[in-house]
C-alpha cells in the first residue's frame, strides 16, 4: 500500500513521507531557545528518537530551514544530527544574500541545496516543495506529496489583505487547492511591559484576526494551528503567558467560528493520512490534541535559573568590540546614521548590577548616574548577549527579556540594531548597491508607519 502521510513532531516540525522520500521540516524537539528566553510545552521528544527514525525509513530524507531563529533552525539538533544519521540527507534553505545558514550546513560538511524563490523541487517522484522568501529572513514553502498540498506559513506575517492575495497569487500557479495550512497562532516576541495587559491581549487578538484574513483568501480544507507550542521561560519574561494564546482561545474565537470545523490541532506523534484524512475524520485526534496541550499549560510555571550576573566591564568589552567590528563591516555607517539621527545613543539600564550606561555608535560607551533615566532596562547577562551575537537583537525581542521606558523607547532599542541586523544579513560595504535600497526601504517603512500613527492620532 502507497504511503503518503504527515506525522506532527513538536512546535513548528512535521514530517512529510511517501514511497519516495522523506521530508522533515524546521526540527526543535528538546532545550530552550532564545538565549533561555522560551522552553518547549511537550518536552517528552527528543533529537535522539527522531533520528533514529530517520535512519529507519529506507528513505532519501530532506530537511527543510524556513528561517534562522533557534525554534526553527537548531543547532544542538544538527550536532546530533551529524553524529547519530546513517543515511543520505539533503537540507534545504531559501536563495540569500549573506548566505549564513548555507554556509554553516556545508562548513559542518552537510549537503545542501538552495532553493531559488518559487521554483518547484522535486525531492522524490511524487514529492516537491516550493520556498518563497519573505520578510526579515524568513520563508514559506508549498509541498506537494501524492496529490495533495501543504502550505507551511511558519511565522511568516501575512497581516493585510495585499499580504494575503499576494500569497494567494504564487499559489494559484502552482497548485488548484490547500489541502492543509500551517500558521503560527500564538505572539512570539515582547509585546509589552508587566502590567500592560491590554497589549498583550491586542498581540493575542492580533495573531487570530491574522489567522481568518489568512483563511477567507486561502480557504485550506484544514487548517493545522502550529509553531506555538511553546512558553516564555525566564523569570524575567514569564508575565508574558498570562495573555497568551492558548489552542482553546483558538478553538473559541468568535472571529474564527466559520471556520471552526476545519481547524484541527495535532500533538507530537498524530499522523495523517494525507490520501483518506479530512477535517472531519480528524476530529478525534484534534479532540485529544486539545486535551493533550490543555494539560500542559500548567508546566509554564517551571521556569529556568537565572544566569549569572556578568561584570559591566566585560559587557563594555563586548560593545567596543561590537562597535569596531559594525564600523568596519558597514564602513563607518552606523556613525554616520547617528549622526544624521536615524539612531541615536542608547541608553541600557542594568538591572541586577543597578548600573545605567548609554552606548554610542559615535561617542562609545559612557556609565551614567544609577537613576538617570534609561531607554530599556535588562540584566547584565541580556546585554551582553546583545553585544556579543550576530542576533543578540532580533533573539532579545524575540525572548522579551527586557523593559522599556516609555512608548517611543522599543523604536530607539530597535533603530539602534539597525546596522546588527543589516550585517548578518549580508547588506555591508560589499554590497553597496544591495545596502542603499535596504536603507531605502527601511526609511520608507517608518515613514508609513509615522504616517499610520498621524492618522490615528488626528
């Protein structure tokens, strides 16, 4: 009998398997991620099983990156990988600038295949997937396994109707119908400040309003709700699961009652019969799925230790070096934005060594008086991750693990990472050309959103 199924495995990972290949995507089964910012709700799966079942199936296997962050992309997963699999396997990644992911897979000597924006590629005789790139390094991909379709969102933020039928339009070329949709349900990042619950609960409505603009231009036959399984994990983040949504709320959302009996969630271990399943013989298994995750709620209480307190001269180390090596990269840029007051200085407020420091692209680092006043506040050892990593930015709002000082702060923290983010994407002086229009695009977003603002305001 032909196989052609889809088995869940944890978070924002599912496999997809017939008679002529095996394809397993964005594995994170065990661990925290963003810097001991988020833990797993299900910890019972591990690198080691999955593995193992790979080197099972008899099968050519290919594993598939949408995007870089820890949840997706996991390198304890890969180390192991490279120890324990015995067969051939094939990772895939979308078509970069900066190359990073690519670079790293072939470094570690795994074979690699880019994927160029929309173009099919055949994995077996009956199976495909297609990736499209979109914002901030990520991407989305339509499978095609024995007839049938899967379109994986991730966290791909398709927030407006133009988002929505542009998605729309790539898969009108490729495919009659969505089978099944993956997207994310749950916010994945610092939506607020303890005590500002009317924010969180906006970022938690957001999230399901996205879900049915998602679902009146794509109308899937079954929606799977997916890549939020997760809970934030440190003492200094944890306030940020009292609004969270949870597989119920998605359940119970009045904005997506139309669609309720096509919403079906999965639990590590549910397979589907992509051939003979539908909605309706499904609702068994998304009635166990409920109970499954329901029951695991309880767990985000068990929170992570806290790190270390490190010196604030070692975090003045990791800026100097910081601000050295963005100098160099984007040639003396960052200053000259400084300048220009695109960014300007920041001021961290270090909570456990009760230390405020303002850092400067052009002026360096300066210790400022313990209650001056302060753009964000975080620990030492989140600043210093901040200074140290190609990502300390994008994982520090990803795993919430700070404070902001009032409402324009988030802007002046995140304008200040400009140049970080630029770099690890591969925009720097020797691509001058690709930089100028990212900055281009960059000034014409604020602008739009200092517009929106305006308008709201008057």
């Amino acid at each position: 009998m032909q196989r052609n199924r889809l088995s869940f495995v944890n978070h924002a990972s599912f496999i997809i398997e017939n008679d002529s290949a095996l394809l397993l995507v964005d594995p994170w089964l065990e661990g925290p991620a963003f810097n001991n910012g988020w833990s797993l709700l299900d910890q019972s799966t591990s690198s080691e099983a999955l593995i193992a079942r790979l080197n099972k199936a008899g099968l050519p296997v290919f594993i598939w990156f949408s995007h870089e962050h820890p949840d997706h992309f996991s390198i304890p997963f890969l180390k192991k990988f490279r120890e324990q699999f015995r067969g051939i396997a094939t990772f895939l990644f979308q078509h970069t600038l900066d190359k990073r992911v690519v670079g790293y897979l072939r470094k570690n000597g795994l074979d690699v295949a880019e994927c160029k924006e929309g173009v099919p590629v055949a994995l077996g005789h009956d199976m495909r997937i297609t990736v499209f790139p979109y914002s901030d390094g990520d991407s989305w991909c339509l499978i095609n396994s024995g007839g049938r379709t899967i379109v994986n969102l991730n966290d791909c933020a398709l927030t407006t109707d133009k988002h929505c039928r542009a998605v729309k339009s790539r898969l009108d070329a490729l495919a009659p119908r969505v089978d099944y949709l993956f997207t994310q349900f749950g916010y994945a990042n610092w939506v607020g400040n303890p005590g500002q619950s009317s924010l969180h609960r906006a970022a938690a409505r957001e999230k399901i309003s996205r879900i049915a603009l998602q679902l009146e231009h794509l109308k899937p036959r079954v929606t799977v709700p997916f890549a939020s399984f997760v809970y934030f994990s440190a003492t200094d983040n944890a306030y940020l699961n009292e609004q969270q949504n949870t597989p119920q709320d998605i359940v119970a959302a009045p904005a997506l009652a139309r669609w309720s009996h096509t919403i079906r969630f999965l639990r590590p271990g549910s397979t589907v019969d992509l051939d003979s399943d539908s909605a309706a013989s499904l609702t068994r298994e998304h009635e166990l799925a409920l109970a499954h995750w329901t029951g695991l709620l309880d767990q985000r209480a068990r929170l992570l230790p806290a790190a270390p307190e490190v010196p604030l001269a070692d975090i003045k180390s990791a800026f100097l070096k910081y601000r050295s090596s963005m100098a160099e990269s984007l040639h003396g840029l960052p200053a000259a934005l400084e300048f220009s007051r695109r960014i300007q200085p920041l001021v961290i407020h270090l909570s456990d060594l009760q230390q405020t420091v303002q850092v400067s692209y052009r002026q360096g680092w300066k210790v400022l008086q313990r209650d001056a006043a302060f753009h964000v506040a975080m620990s030492s050892n989140n600043a210093a991750f901040l200074f140290k990593n190609e990502y300390g930015f994008d994982t520090t709002q990803v795993n919430g693990r700070f404070r902001t000082a009032h409402a324009q702060a988030l802007g002046v923290f995140s304008r200040f990472f400009l140049p970080q983010r630029m770099a690890k994407n591969g925009y720097d002086r020797r691509r001058p050309l690709h930089t100028v229009r990212y900055l281009a695009r960059n000034a014409l977003a604020r602008a739009g959103r200092q517009l929106q603002t305006a308008l709201r305001l008057s």
